[in-house]
C-alpha cells in the first residue's frame, strides 16, 4: 500500500518561536532536537525495530518516520498544550501491517492537544485522551511472561495436559493448547483484557479430550485479567488459572531437547535438531545438518539467544532451509516456558518452537533371538508378525475410520500402512525396550482423507518416540516414558 501526500491541517494557527517548549522544566528541556524513539501507543507497546521516530527541533519544526515514510511538520506548545500540523509524508510502499500502524500514529500525532515530560519519557496526548510515549520505559503490563495453566473452570488440569500461554510485550500471544499451538494477539485496558480470534495448529490429539477446544474458546472470550503474584487469573465464561510458566516444574538446563514442532509444522525427526542449555549460558546442538552453539540470557521467563555460530558442513537443500529456518527463529527468541519434559519458545514472529526432552537411542544391540514370525504372534508372547491398531492414545479406534498396522520381522526391520501411505524402517530390541530407526515419514496419498490424513501424520510424529514394546494377553502395547500422550494398542492381524 502507499500513503497519498499527508497534509492534515489543524483549525488552530500555528506561530512559532525558538523557545517553544514541550514540556515545563527549569532547564532547557531534554527533548529537543534529538531523536525520540515512540516506546507506546495507544496503551500498547511498541518494539523499537518499528523506527517510529520523532525529532522536534527547536526552531518549531518536527521530523522522524513514521515505520516506513519519513514525515515533517510545524508544532507549537505553550509548555503543556501541543498543536502538530499539517503532516507531510513520503509516499513509500509499506506493507499491511506497517501501514497500519503508521496510519495510526499519523492520525493520533495530528490530534495532539497535550504534552508532559517525566524523566527521559515524553507522553503527547491527543484530543481524544490516545497517547504517545517516546523513550523511558514504556509500561508493561504485569501478564506479559509465559503462563502455565493450572485450573480451568475451578477444575485441575489433568497430569501431563501442558497448556500455556505467552503474552509478549509487543502485543502478541502464542502457546499450547495441550498439543497444538495457537498464536494471535491481545490488548489491555487497565484490568480488562480482549483477544483475537486464534489460529492453531491441527493435529489429532486423542489424548487432551476437551480440554483444548474449550481452553482456546475460553481465551477468545477473555474480559479481564488480574495478576497476583505468581498466579495470572484470566476471566471469561470460566476463569482459566495459570501459574508462572518458568516455574519449576521442569528445567530448561541439563538434558538435551529434541525439536518437534515449529511454528505449529511437525519437523521431521530424523533430522536430529535439538538444544542443550548449559549452566554456564551456553547453547549448543545440531541444526539438523550442523553443529552449532551460542550463548543465552534468562530473565523470569524471557530469553534471549545468540548469535548463532555453526558449523559449514554442505547440506541437502531442504535440509539447509530447514536448518536456516530453525537457526533464524532460535535467534528471535523472547520467552519460554518448561513444563515436565516440555519446552515452548516464543519467538518474535509470533510463532513457537516446541521441543521434548531427548532420551537419547537405548543401547544398541540386536534384536533378541525369538522365535521367527508366526500365523498369530501373540502365541508365543513375542513382537514378531503383523499387527492391528485398536487404540490410538489411549482412544480406541472407530472401526473403519483408520487401519493402522505394523509387522515386526526377526531381521531387524518394521513396515506397516498408517492409513494412508505404507511405511517402514528398522529397529532394535532389548527385552521390552525398543527404538525405532531409519523410519521417514511418508506423504500421505492425494487420495486420503482429511481425518485419516492427520491421524496418520500424528501417528508417524511419534514413532521416534516409543521406546517400550510390550505383549500381555495377546495385546501389543507400544509406549513412551518421554513423549505426553503417546500409547498405542495393537491386536494381531487377521
């Protein structure tokens, strides 16, 4: 979008004097002729990448940008009222969300009426009572960290349910519903909270029930907030209760972590990037083709990451984007939040790198001499042959609606469908401890449907996860002690 040539006249004439002053103050004010960097608008901070500016100079003129066109005018003040006008702006391309946020200053700048000085802090306020803050720190409201909730609707969050919430200074907010990530924005005034309609990230999650569509609908219904030490109360149909996000019900340094998400994509497992945070404020890890390592800073829940320096190994081109991707929203890192063996990080984009603790492969060994397949495995309490799914995380499966399988072979190898694309990789055993190796996900046939496509997607996302194979009464448990959720049922195939 471009801006036509601004030139907003004010009914009140404008004269001028080398002495005009913004603000009262027994010396020669502190403002004047130097760059003023706008910290607030309109209640709402505003990061200082935005290159909002303004220059008031003392012979009555004013000048700055206003986050994409440079802009002039006159002013005029008497020590406390203000008057701005006409504003004249360049005509640049700015895209929507810039432009957006310039129309607004523009407008609230032209309607000055008022302007006071607290220390380094300038505050201009316009007919309307909308302010401008330059410079000092801009006031943050006490929600702004990263929450975990406790309490939904007086009721206790079911162990092992992560559902977050990170509230950045800059507007916007990005968490957990329990599986899937969300992002929006959110404004405050004084103690009353609205926020935007969220978008989220749809994988099947059989095991948050209906605690994460209600939770997301009670965050787009939210009126109010209050904060009480480590306790955010947030008030809508139910309240909905966290307690501060970096509390310790994990640590965030002394295991490594394995990314599983980014930005609300599945990444693909195989690629092996992870994090390790040291105690020494060390970041290290691979990016999926490259070592890296860095240094990061902990504030309560804020963190910040970087630079980055890596390794220059040549990577596939798909792995490379992968990692520069991964490297580039490491380094925008805002805040976090750990909850068991869960790590959130907020970056600056709004988006959210989710990781899982990283058990590390079981010792390596082969698969444990039992007897080779048989018609029914369960037979002889072996792993050995083909097998039905019948409960997906703990759900059992409507029938018809997916027809997952595996079969287990004596060489050290795995297949099966998982309900729309056939699959396969090895694996090693060791007793009832197993890992799953060599194992891509497949893309799901053009021809598959929605719901068994991302069952499917679900599925293959946590097969790096499992680490237990069990037979009990003809029935195969596949489990993890690391991934939430994860449990699966299998009965021999018929």
């Amino acid at each position: 979008m471009t801006h036509a040539l601004l030139c907003l006249s004010l009914a009140l004439p404008m004269s001028l004097g080398a002495s005009a002053a913004l603000a009262q103050s027994p010396e020669p004010d502190p403002v004047l002729d130097q760059q003023l960097v706008l910290s607030e608008m309109a209640g709402t901070p505003v990061a200082p990448d935005a290159g909002i500016t303004a220059t008031f100079a003392s012979d009555g003129s004013l000048s700055g940008l206003g986050g994409c066109n440079s802009y002039s005018a006159a002013w005029q003040s008497d020590g406390t009222s203000l008057t701005i006008g006409p504003i004249a702006a360049t005509l640049k391309a700015c895209d929507e969300a810039t432009d957006a946020l310039e129309s607004q200053y523009f407008r609230i700048l032209q309607d000055a009426a008022t302007s006071s000085l607290d220390g380094s802090a300038l505050t201009i306020a316009a007919a309307d009572g909308t302010t401008l803050v330059y410079g000092g720190d801009a006031p943050v409201p006490a929600l702004v960290g990263a929450w975990q909730l406790s309490t939904f609707g007086g009721t206790a969050v079911p162990r092992g349910t992560v559902a977050t919430a990170i509230f950045g200074a800059d507007g916007s907010l990005t968490g957990s519903g329990g599986c899937n990530t969300y992002s929006g924005t959110y404004t405050t005034d004084g103690a009353s909270l609205s926020i935007s309609p969220l978008a989220a990230t749809r994988l099947f999650c059989a095991d948050t029930g209906e605690i994460e569509p209600a939770y997301l609908d009670a965050l787009q219904a939210a009126t109010g907030w209050a904060v009480d030490g480590g306790t955010l109360t947030i008030s809508s149909t139910v309240d909905l209760v966290f307690g501060n996000g970096s509390a310790p019900t994990g640590t965030l340094t002394g295991q490594p972590w394995s990314l599983v998400t980014q930005g609300g994509e599945t990444v693909d497992p195989t690629l092996g990037i992870s994090a390790t945070f040291a105690d020494d404020g060390t970041v290290s890890g691979s990016g999926g083709c490259n070592q890296y390592n860095a240094t990061y800073t902990v504030d309560g829940d804020t963190i910040a990451i970087g630079p980055i320096a890596a390794t220059r190994m040549a990577c596939a081109p798909h792995i490379g984007d992968a990692e520069a991707a991964y490297f580039t929203a490491l380094e925008s890192a805002m805040g976090f939040v750990v909850g068991g063996a869960d790590l959130i990080i907020a970056t600056a984009d709004g988006s959210t790198l989710e990781f899982q603790v990283q058990g590390g492969p079981p010792p390596s060994s082969a698969p444990t001499a039992e007897p080779s397949a048989a018609s029914s495995p369960a037979a002889t309490g072996s792993i050995f042959g083909a097998w039905q799914m019948t409960e997906f995380a703990g759900q059992a499966l409507p029938g018809g609606v997916l027809d997952i399988s595996i079969a287990f072979a004596d060489d050290g190898t795995f297949s099966g469908n998982g309900g729309c694309s056939d699959y396969a990789g090895t694996y090693t055993l060791s007793g009832s401890t197993i890992a799953f190796k060599d194992f891509v996900p497949p893309v799901a046939d053009s021809g598959c449907n929605v719901t068994a496509k991302s069952l499917q997607e679900s599925f293959f996302s946590l097969v790096p996860f499992l680490d237990t194979a069990e037979v009990t009464d003809g029935t195969l448990s596949i489990l993890s002690a690391l991934a939430r959720g994860t449990g699966f049922t299998f009965e021999p195939a018929q």
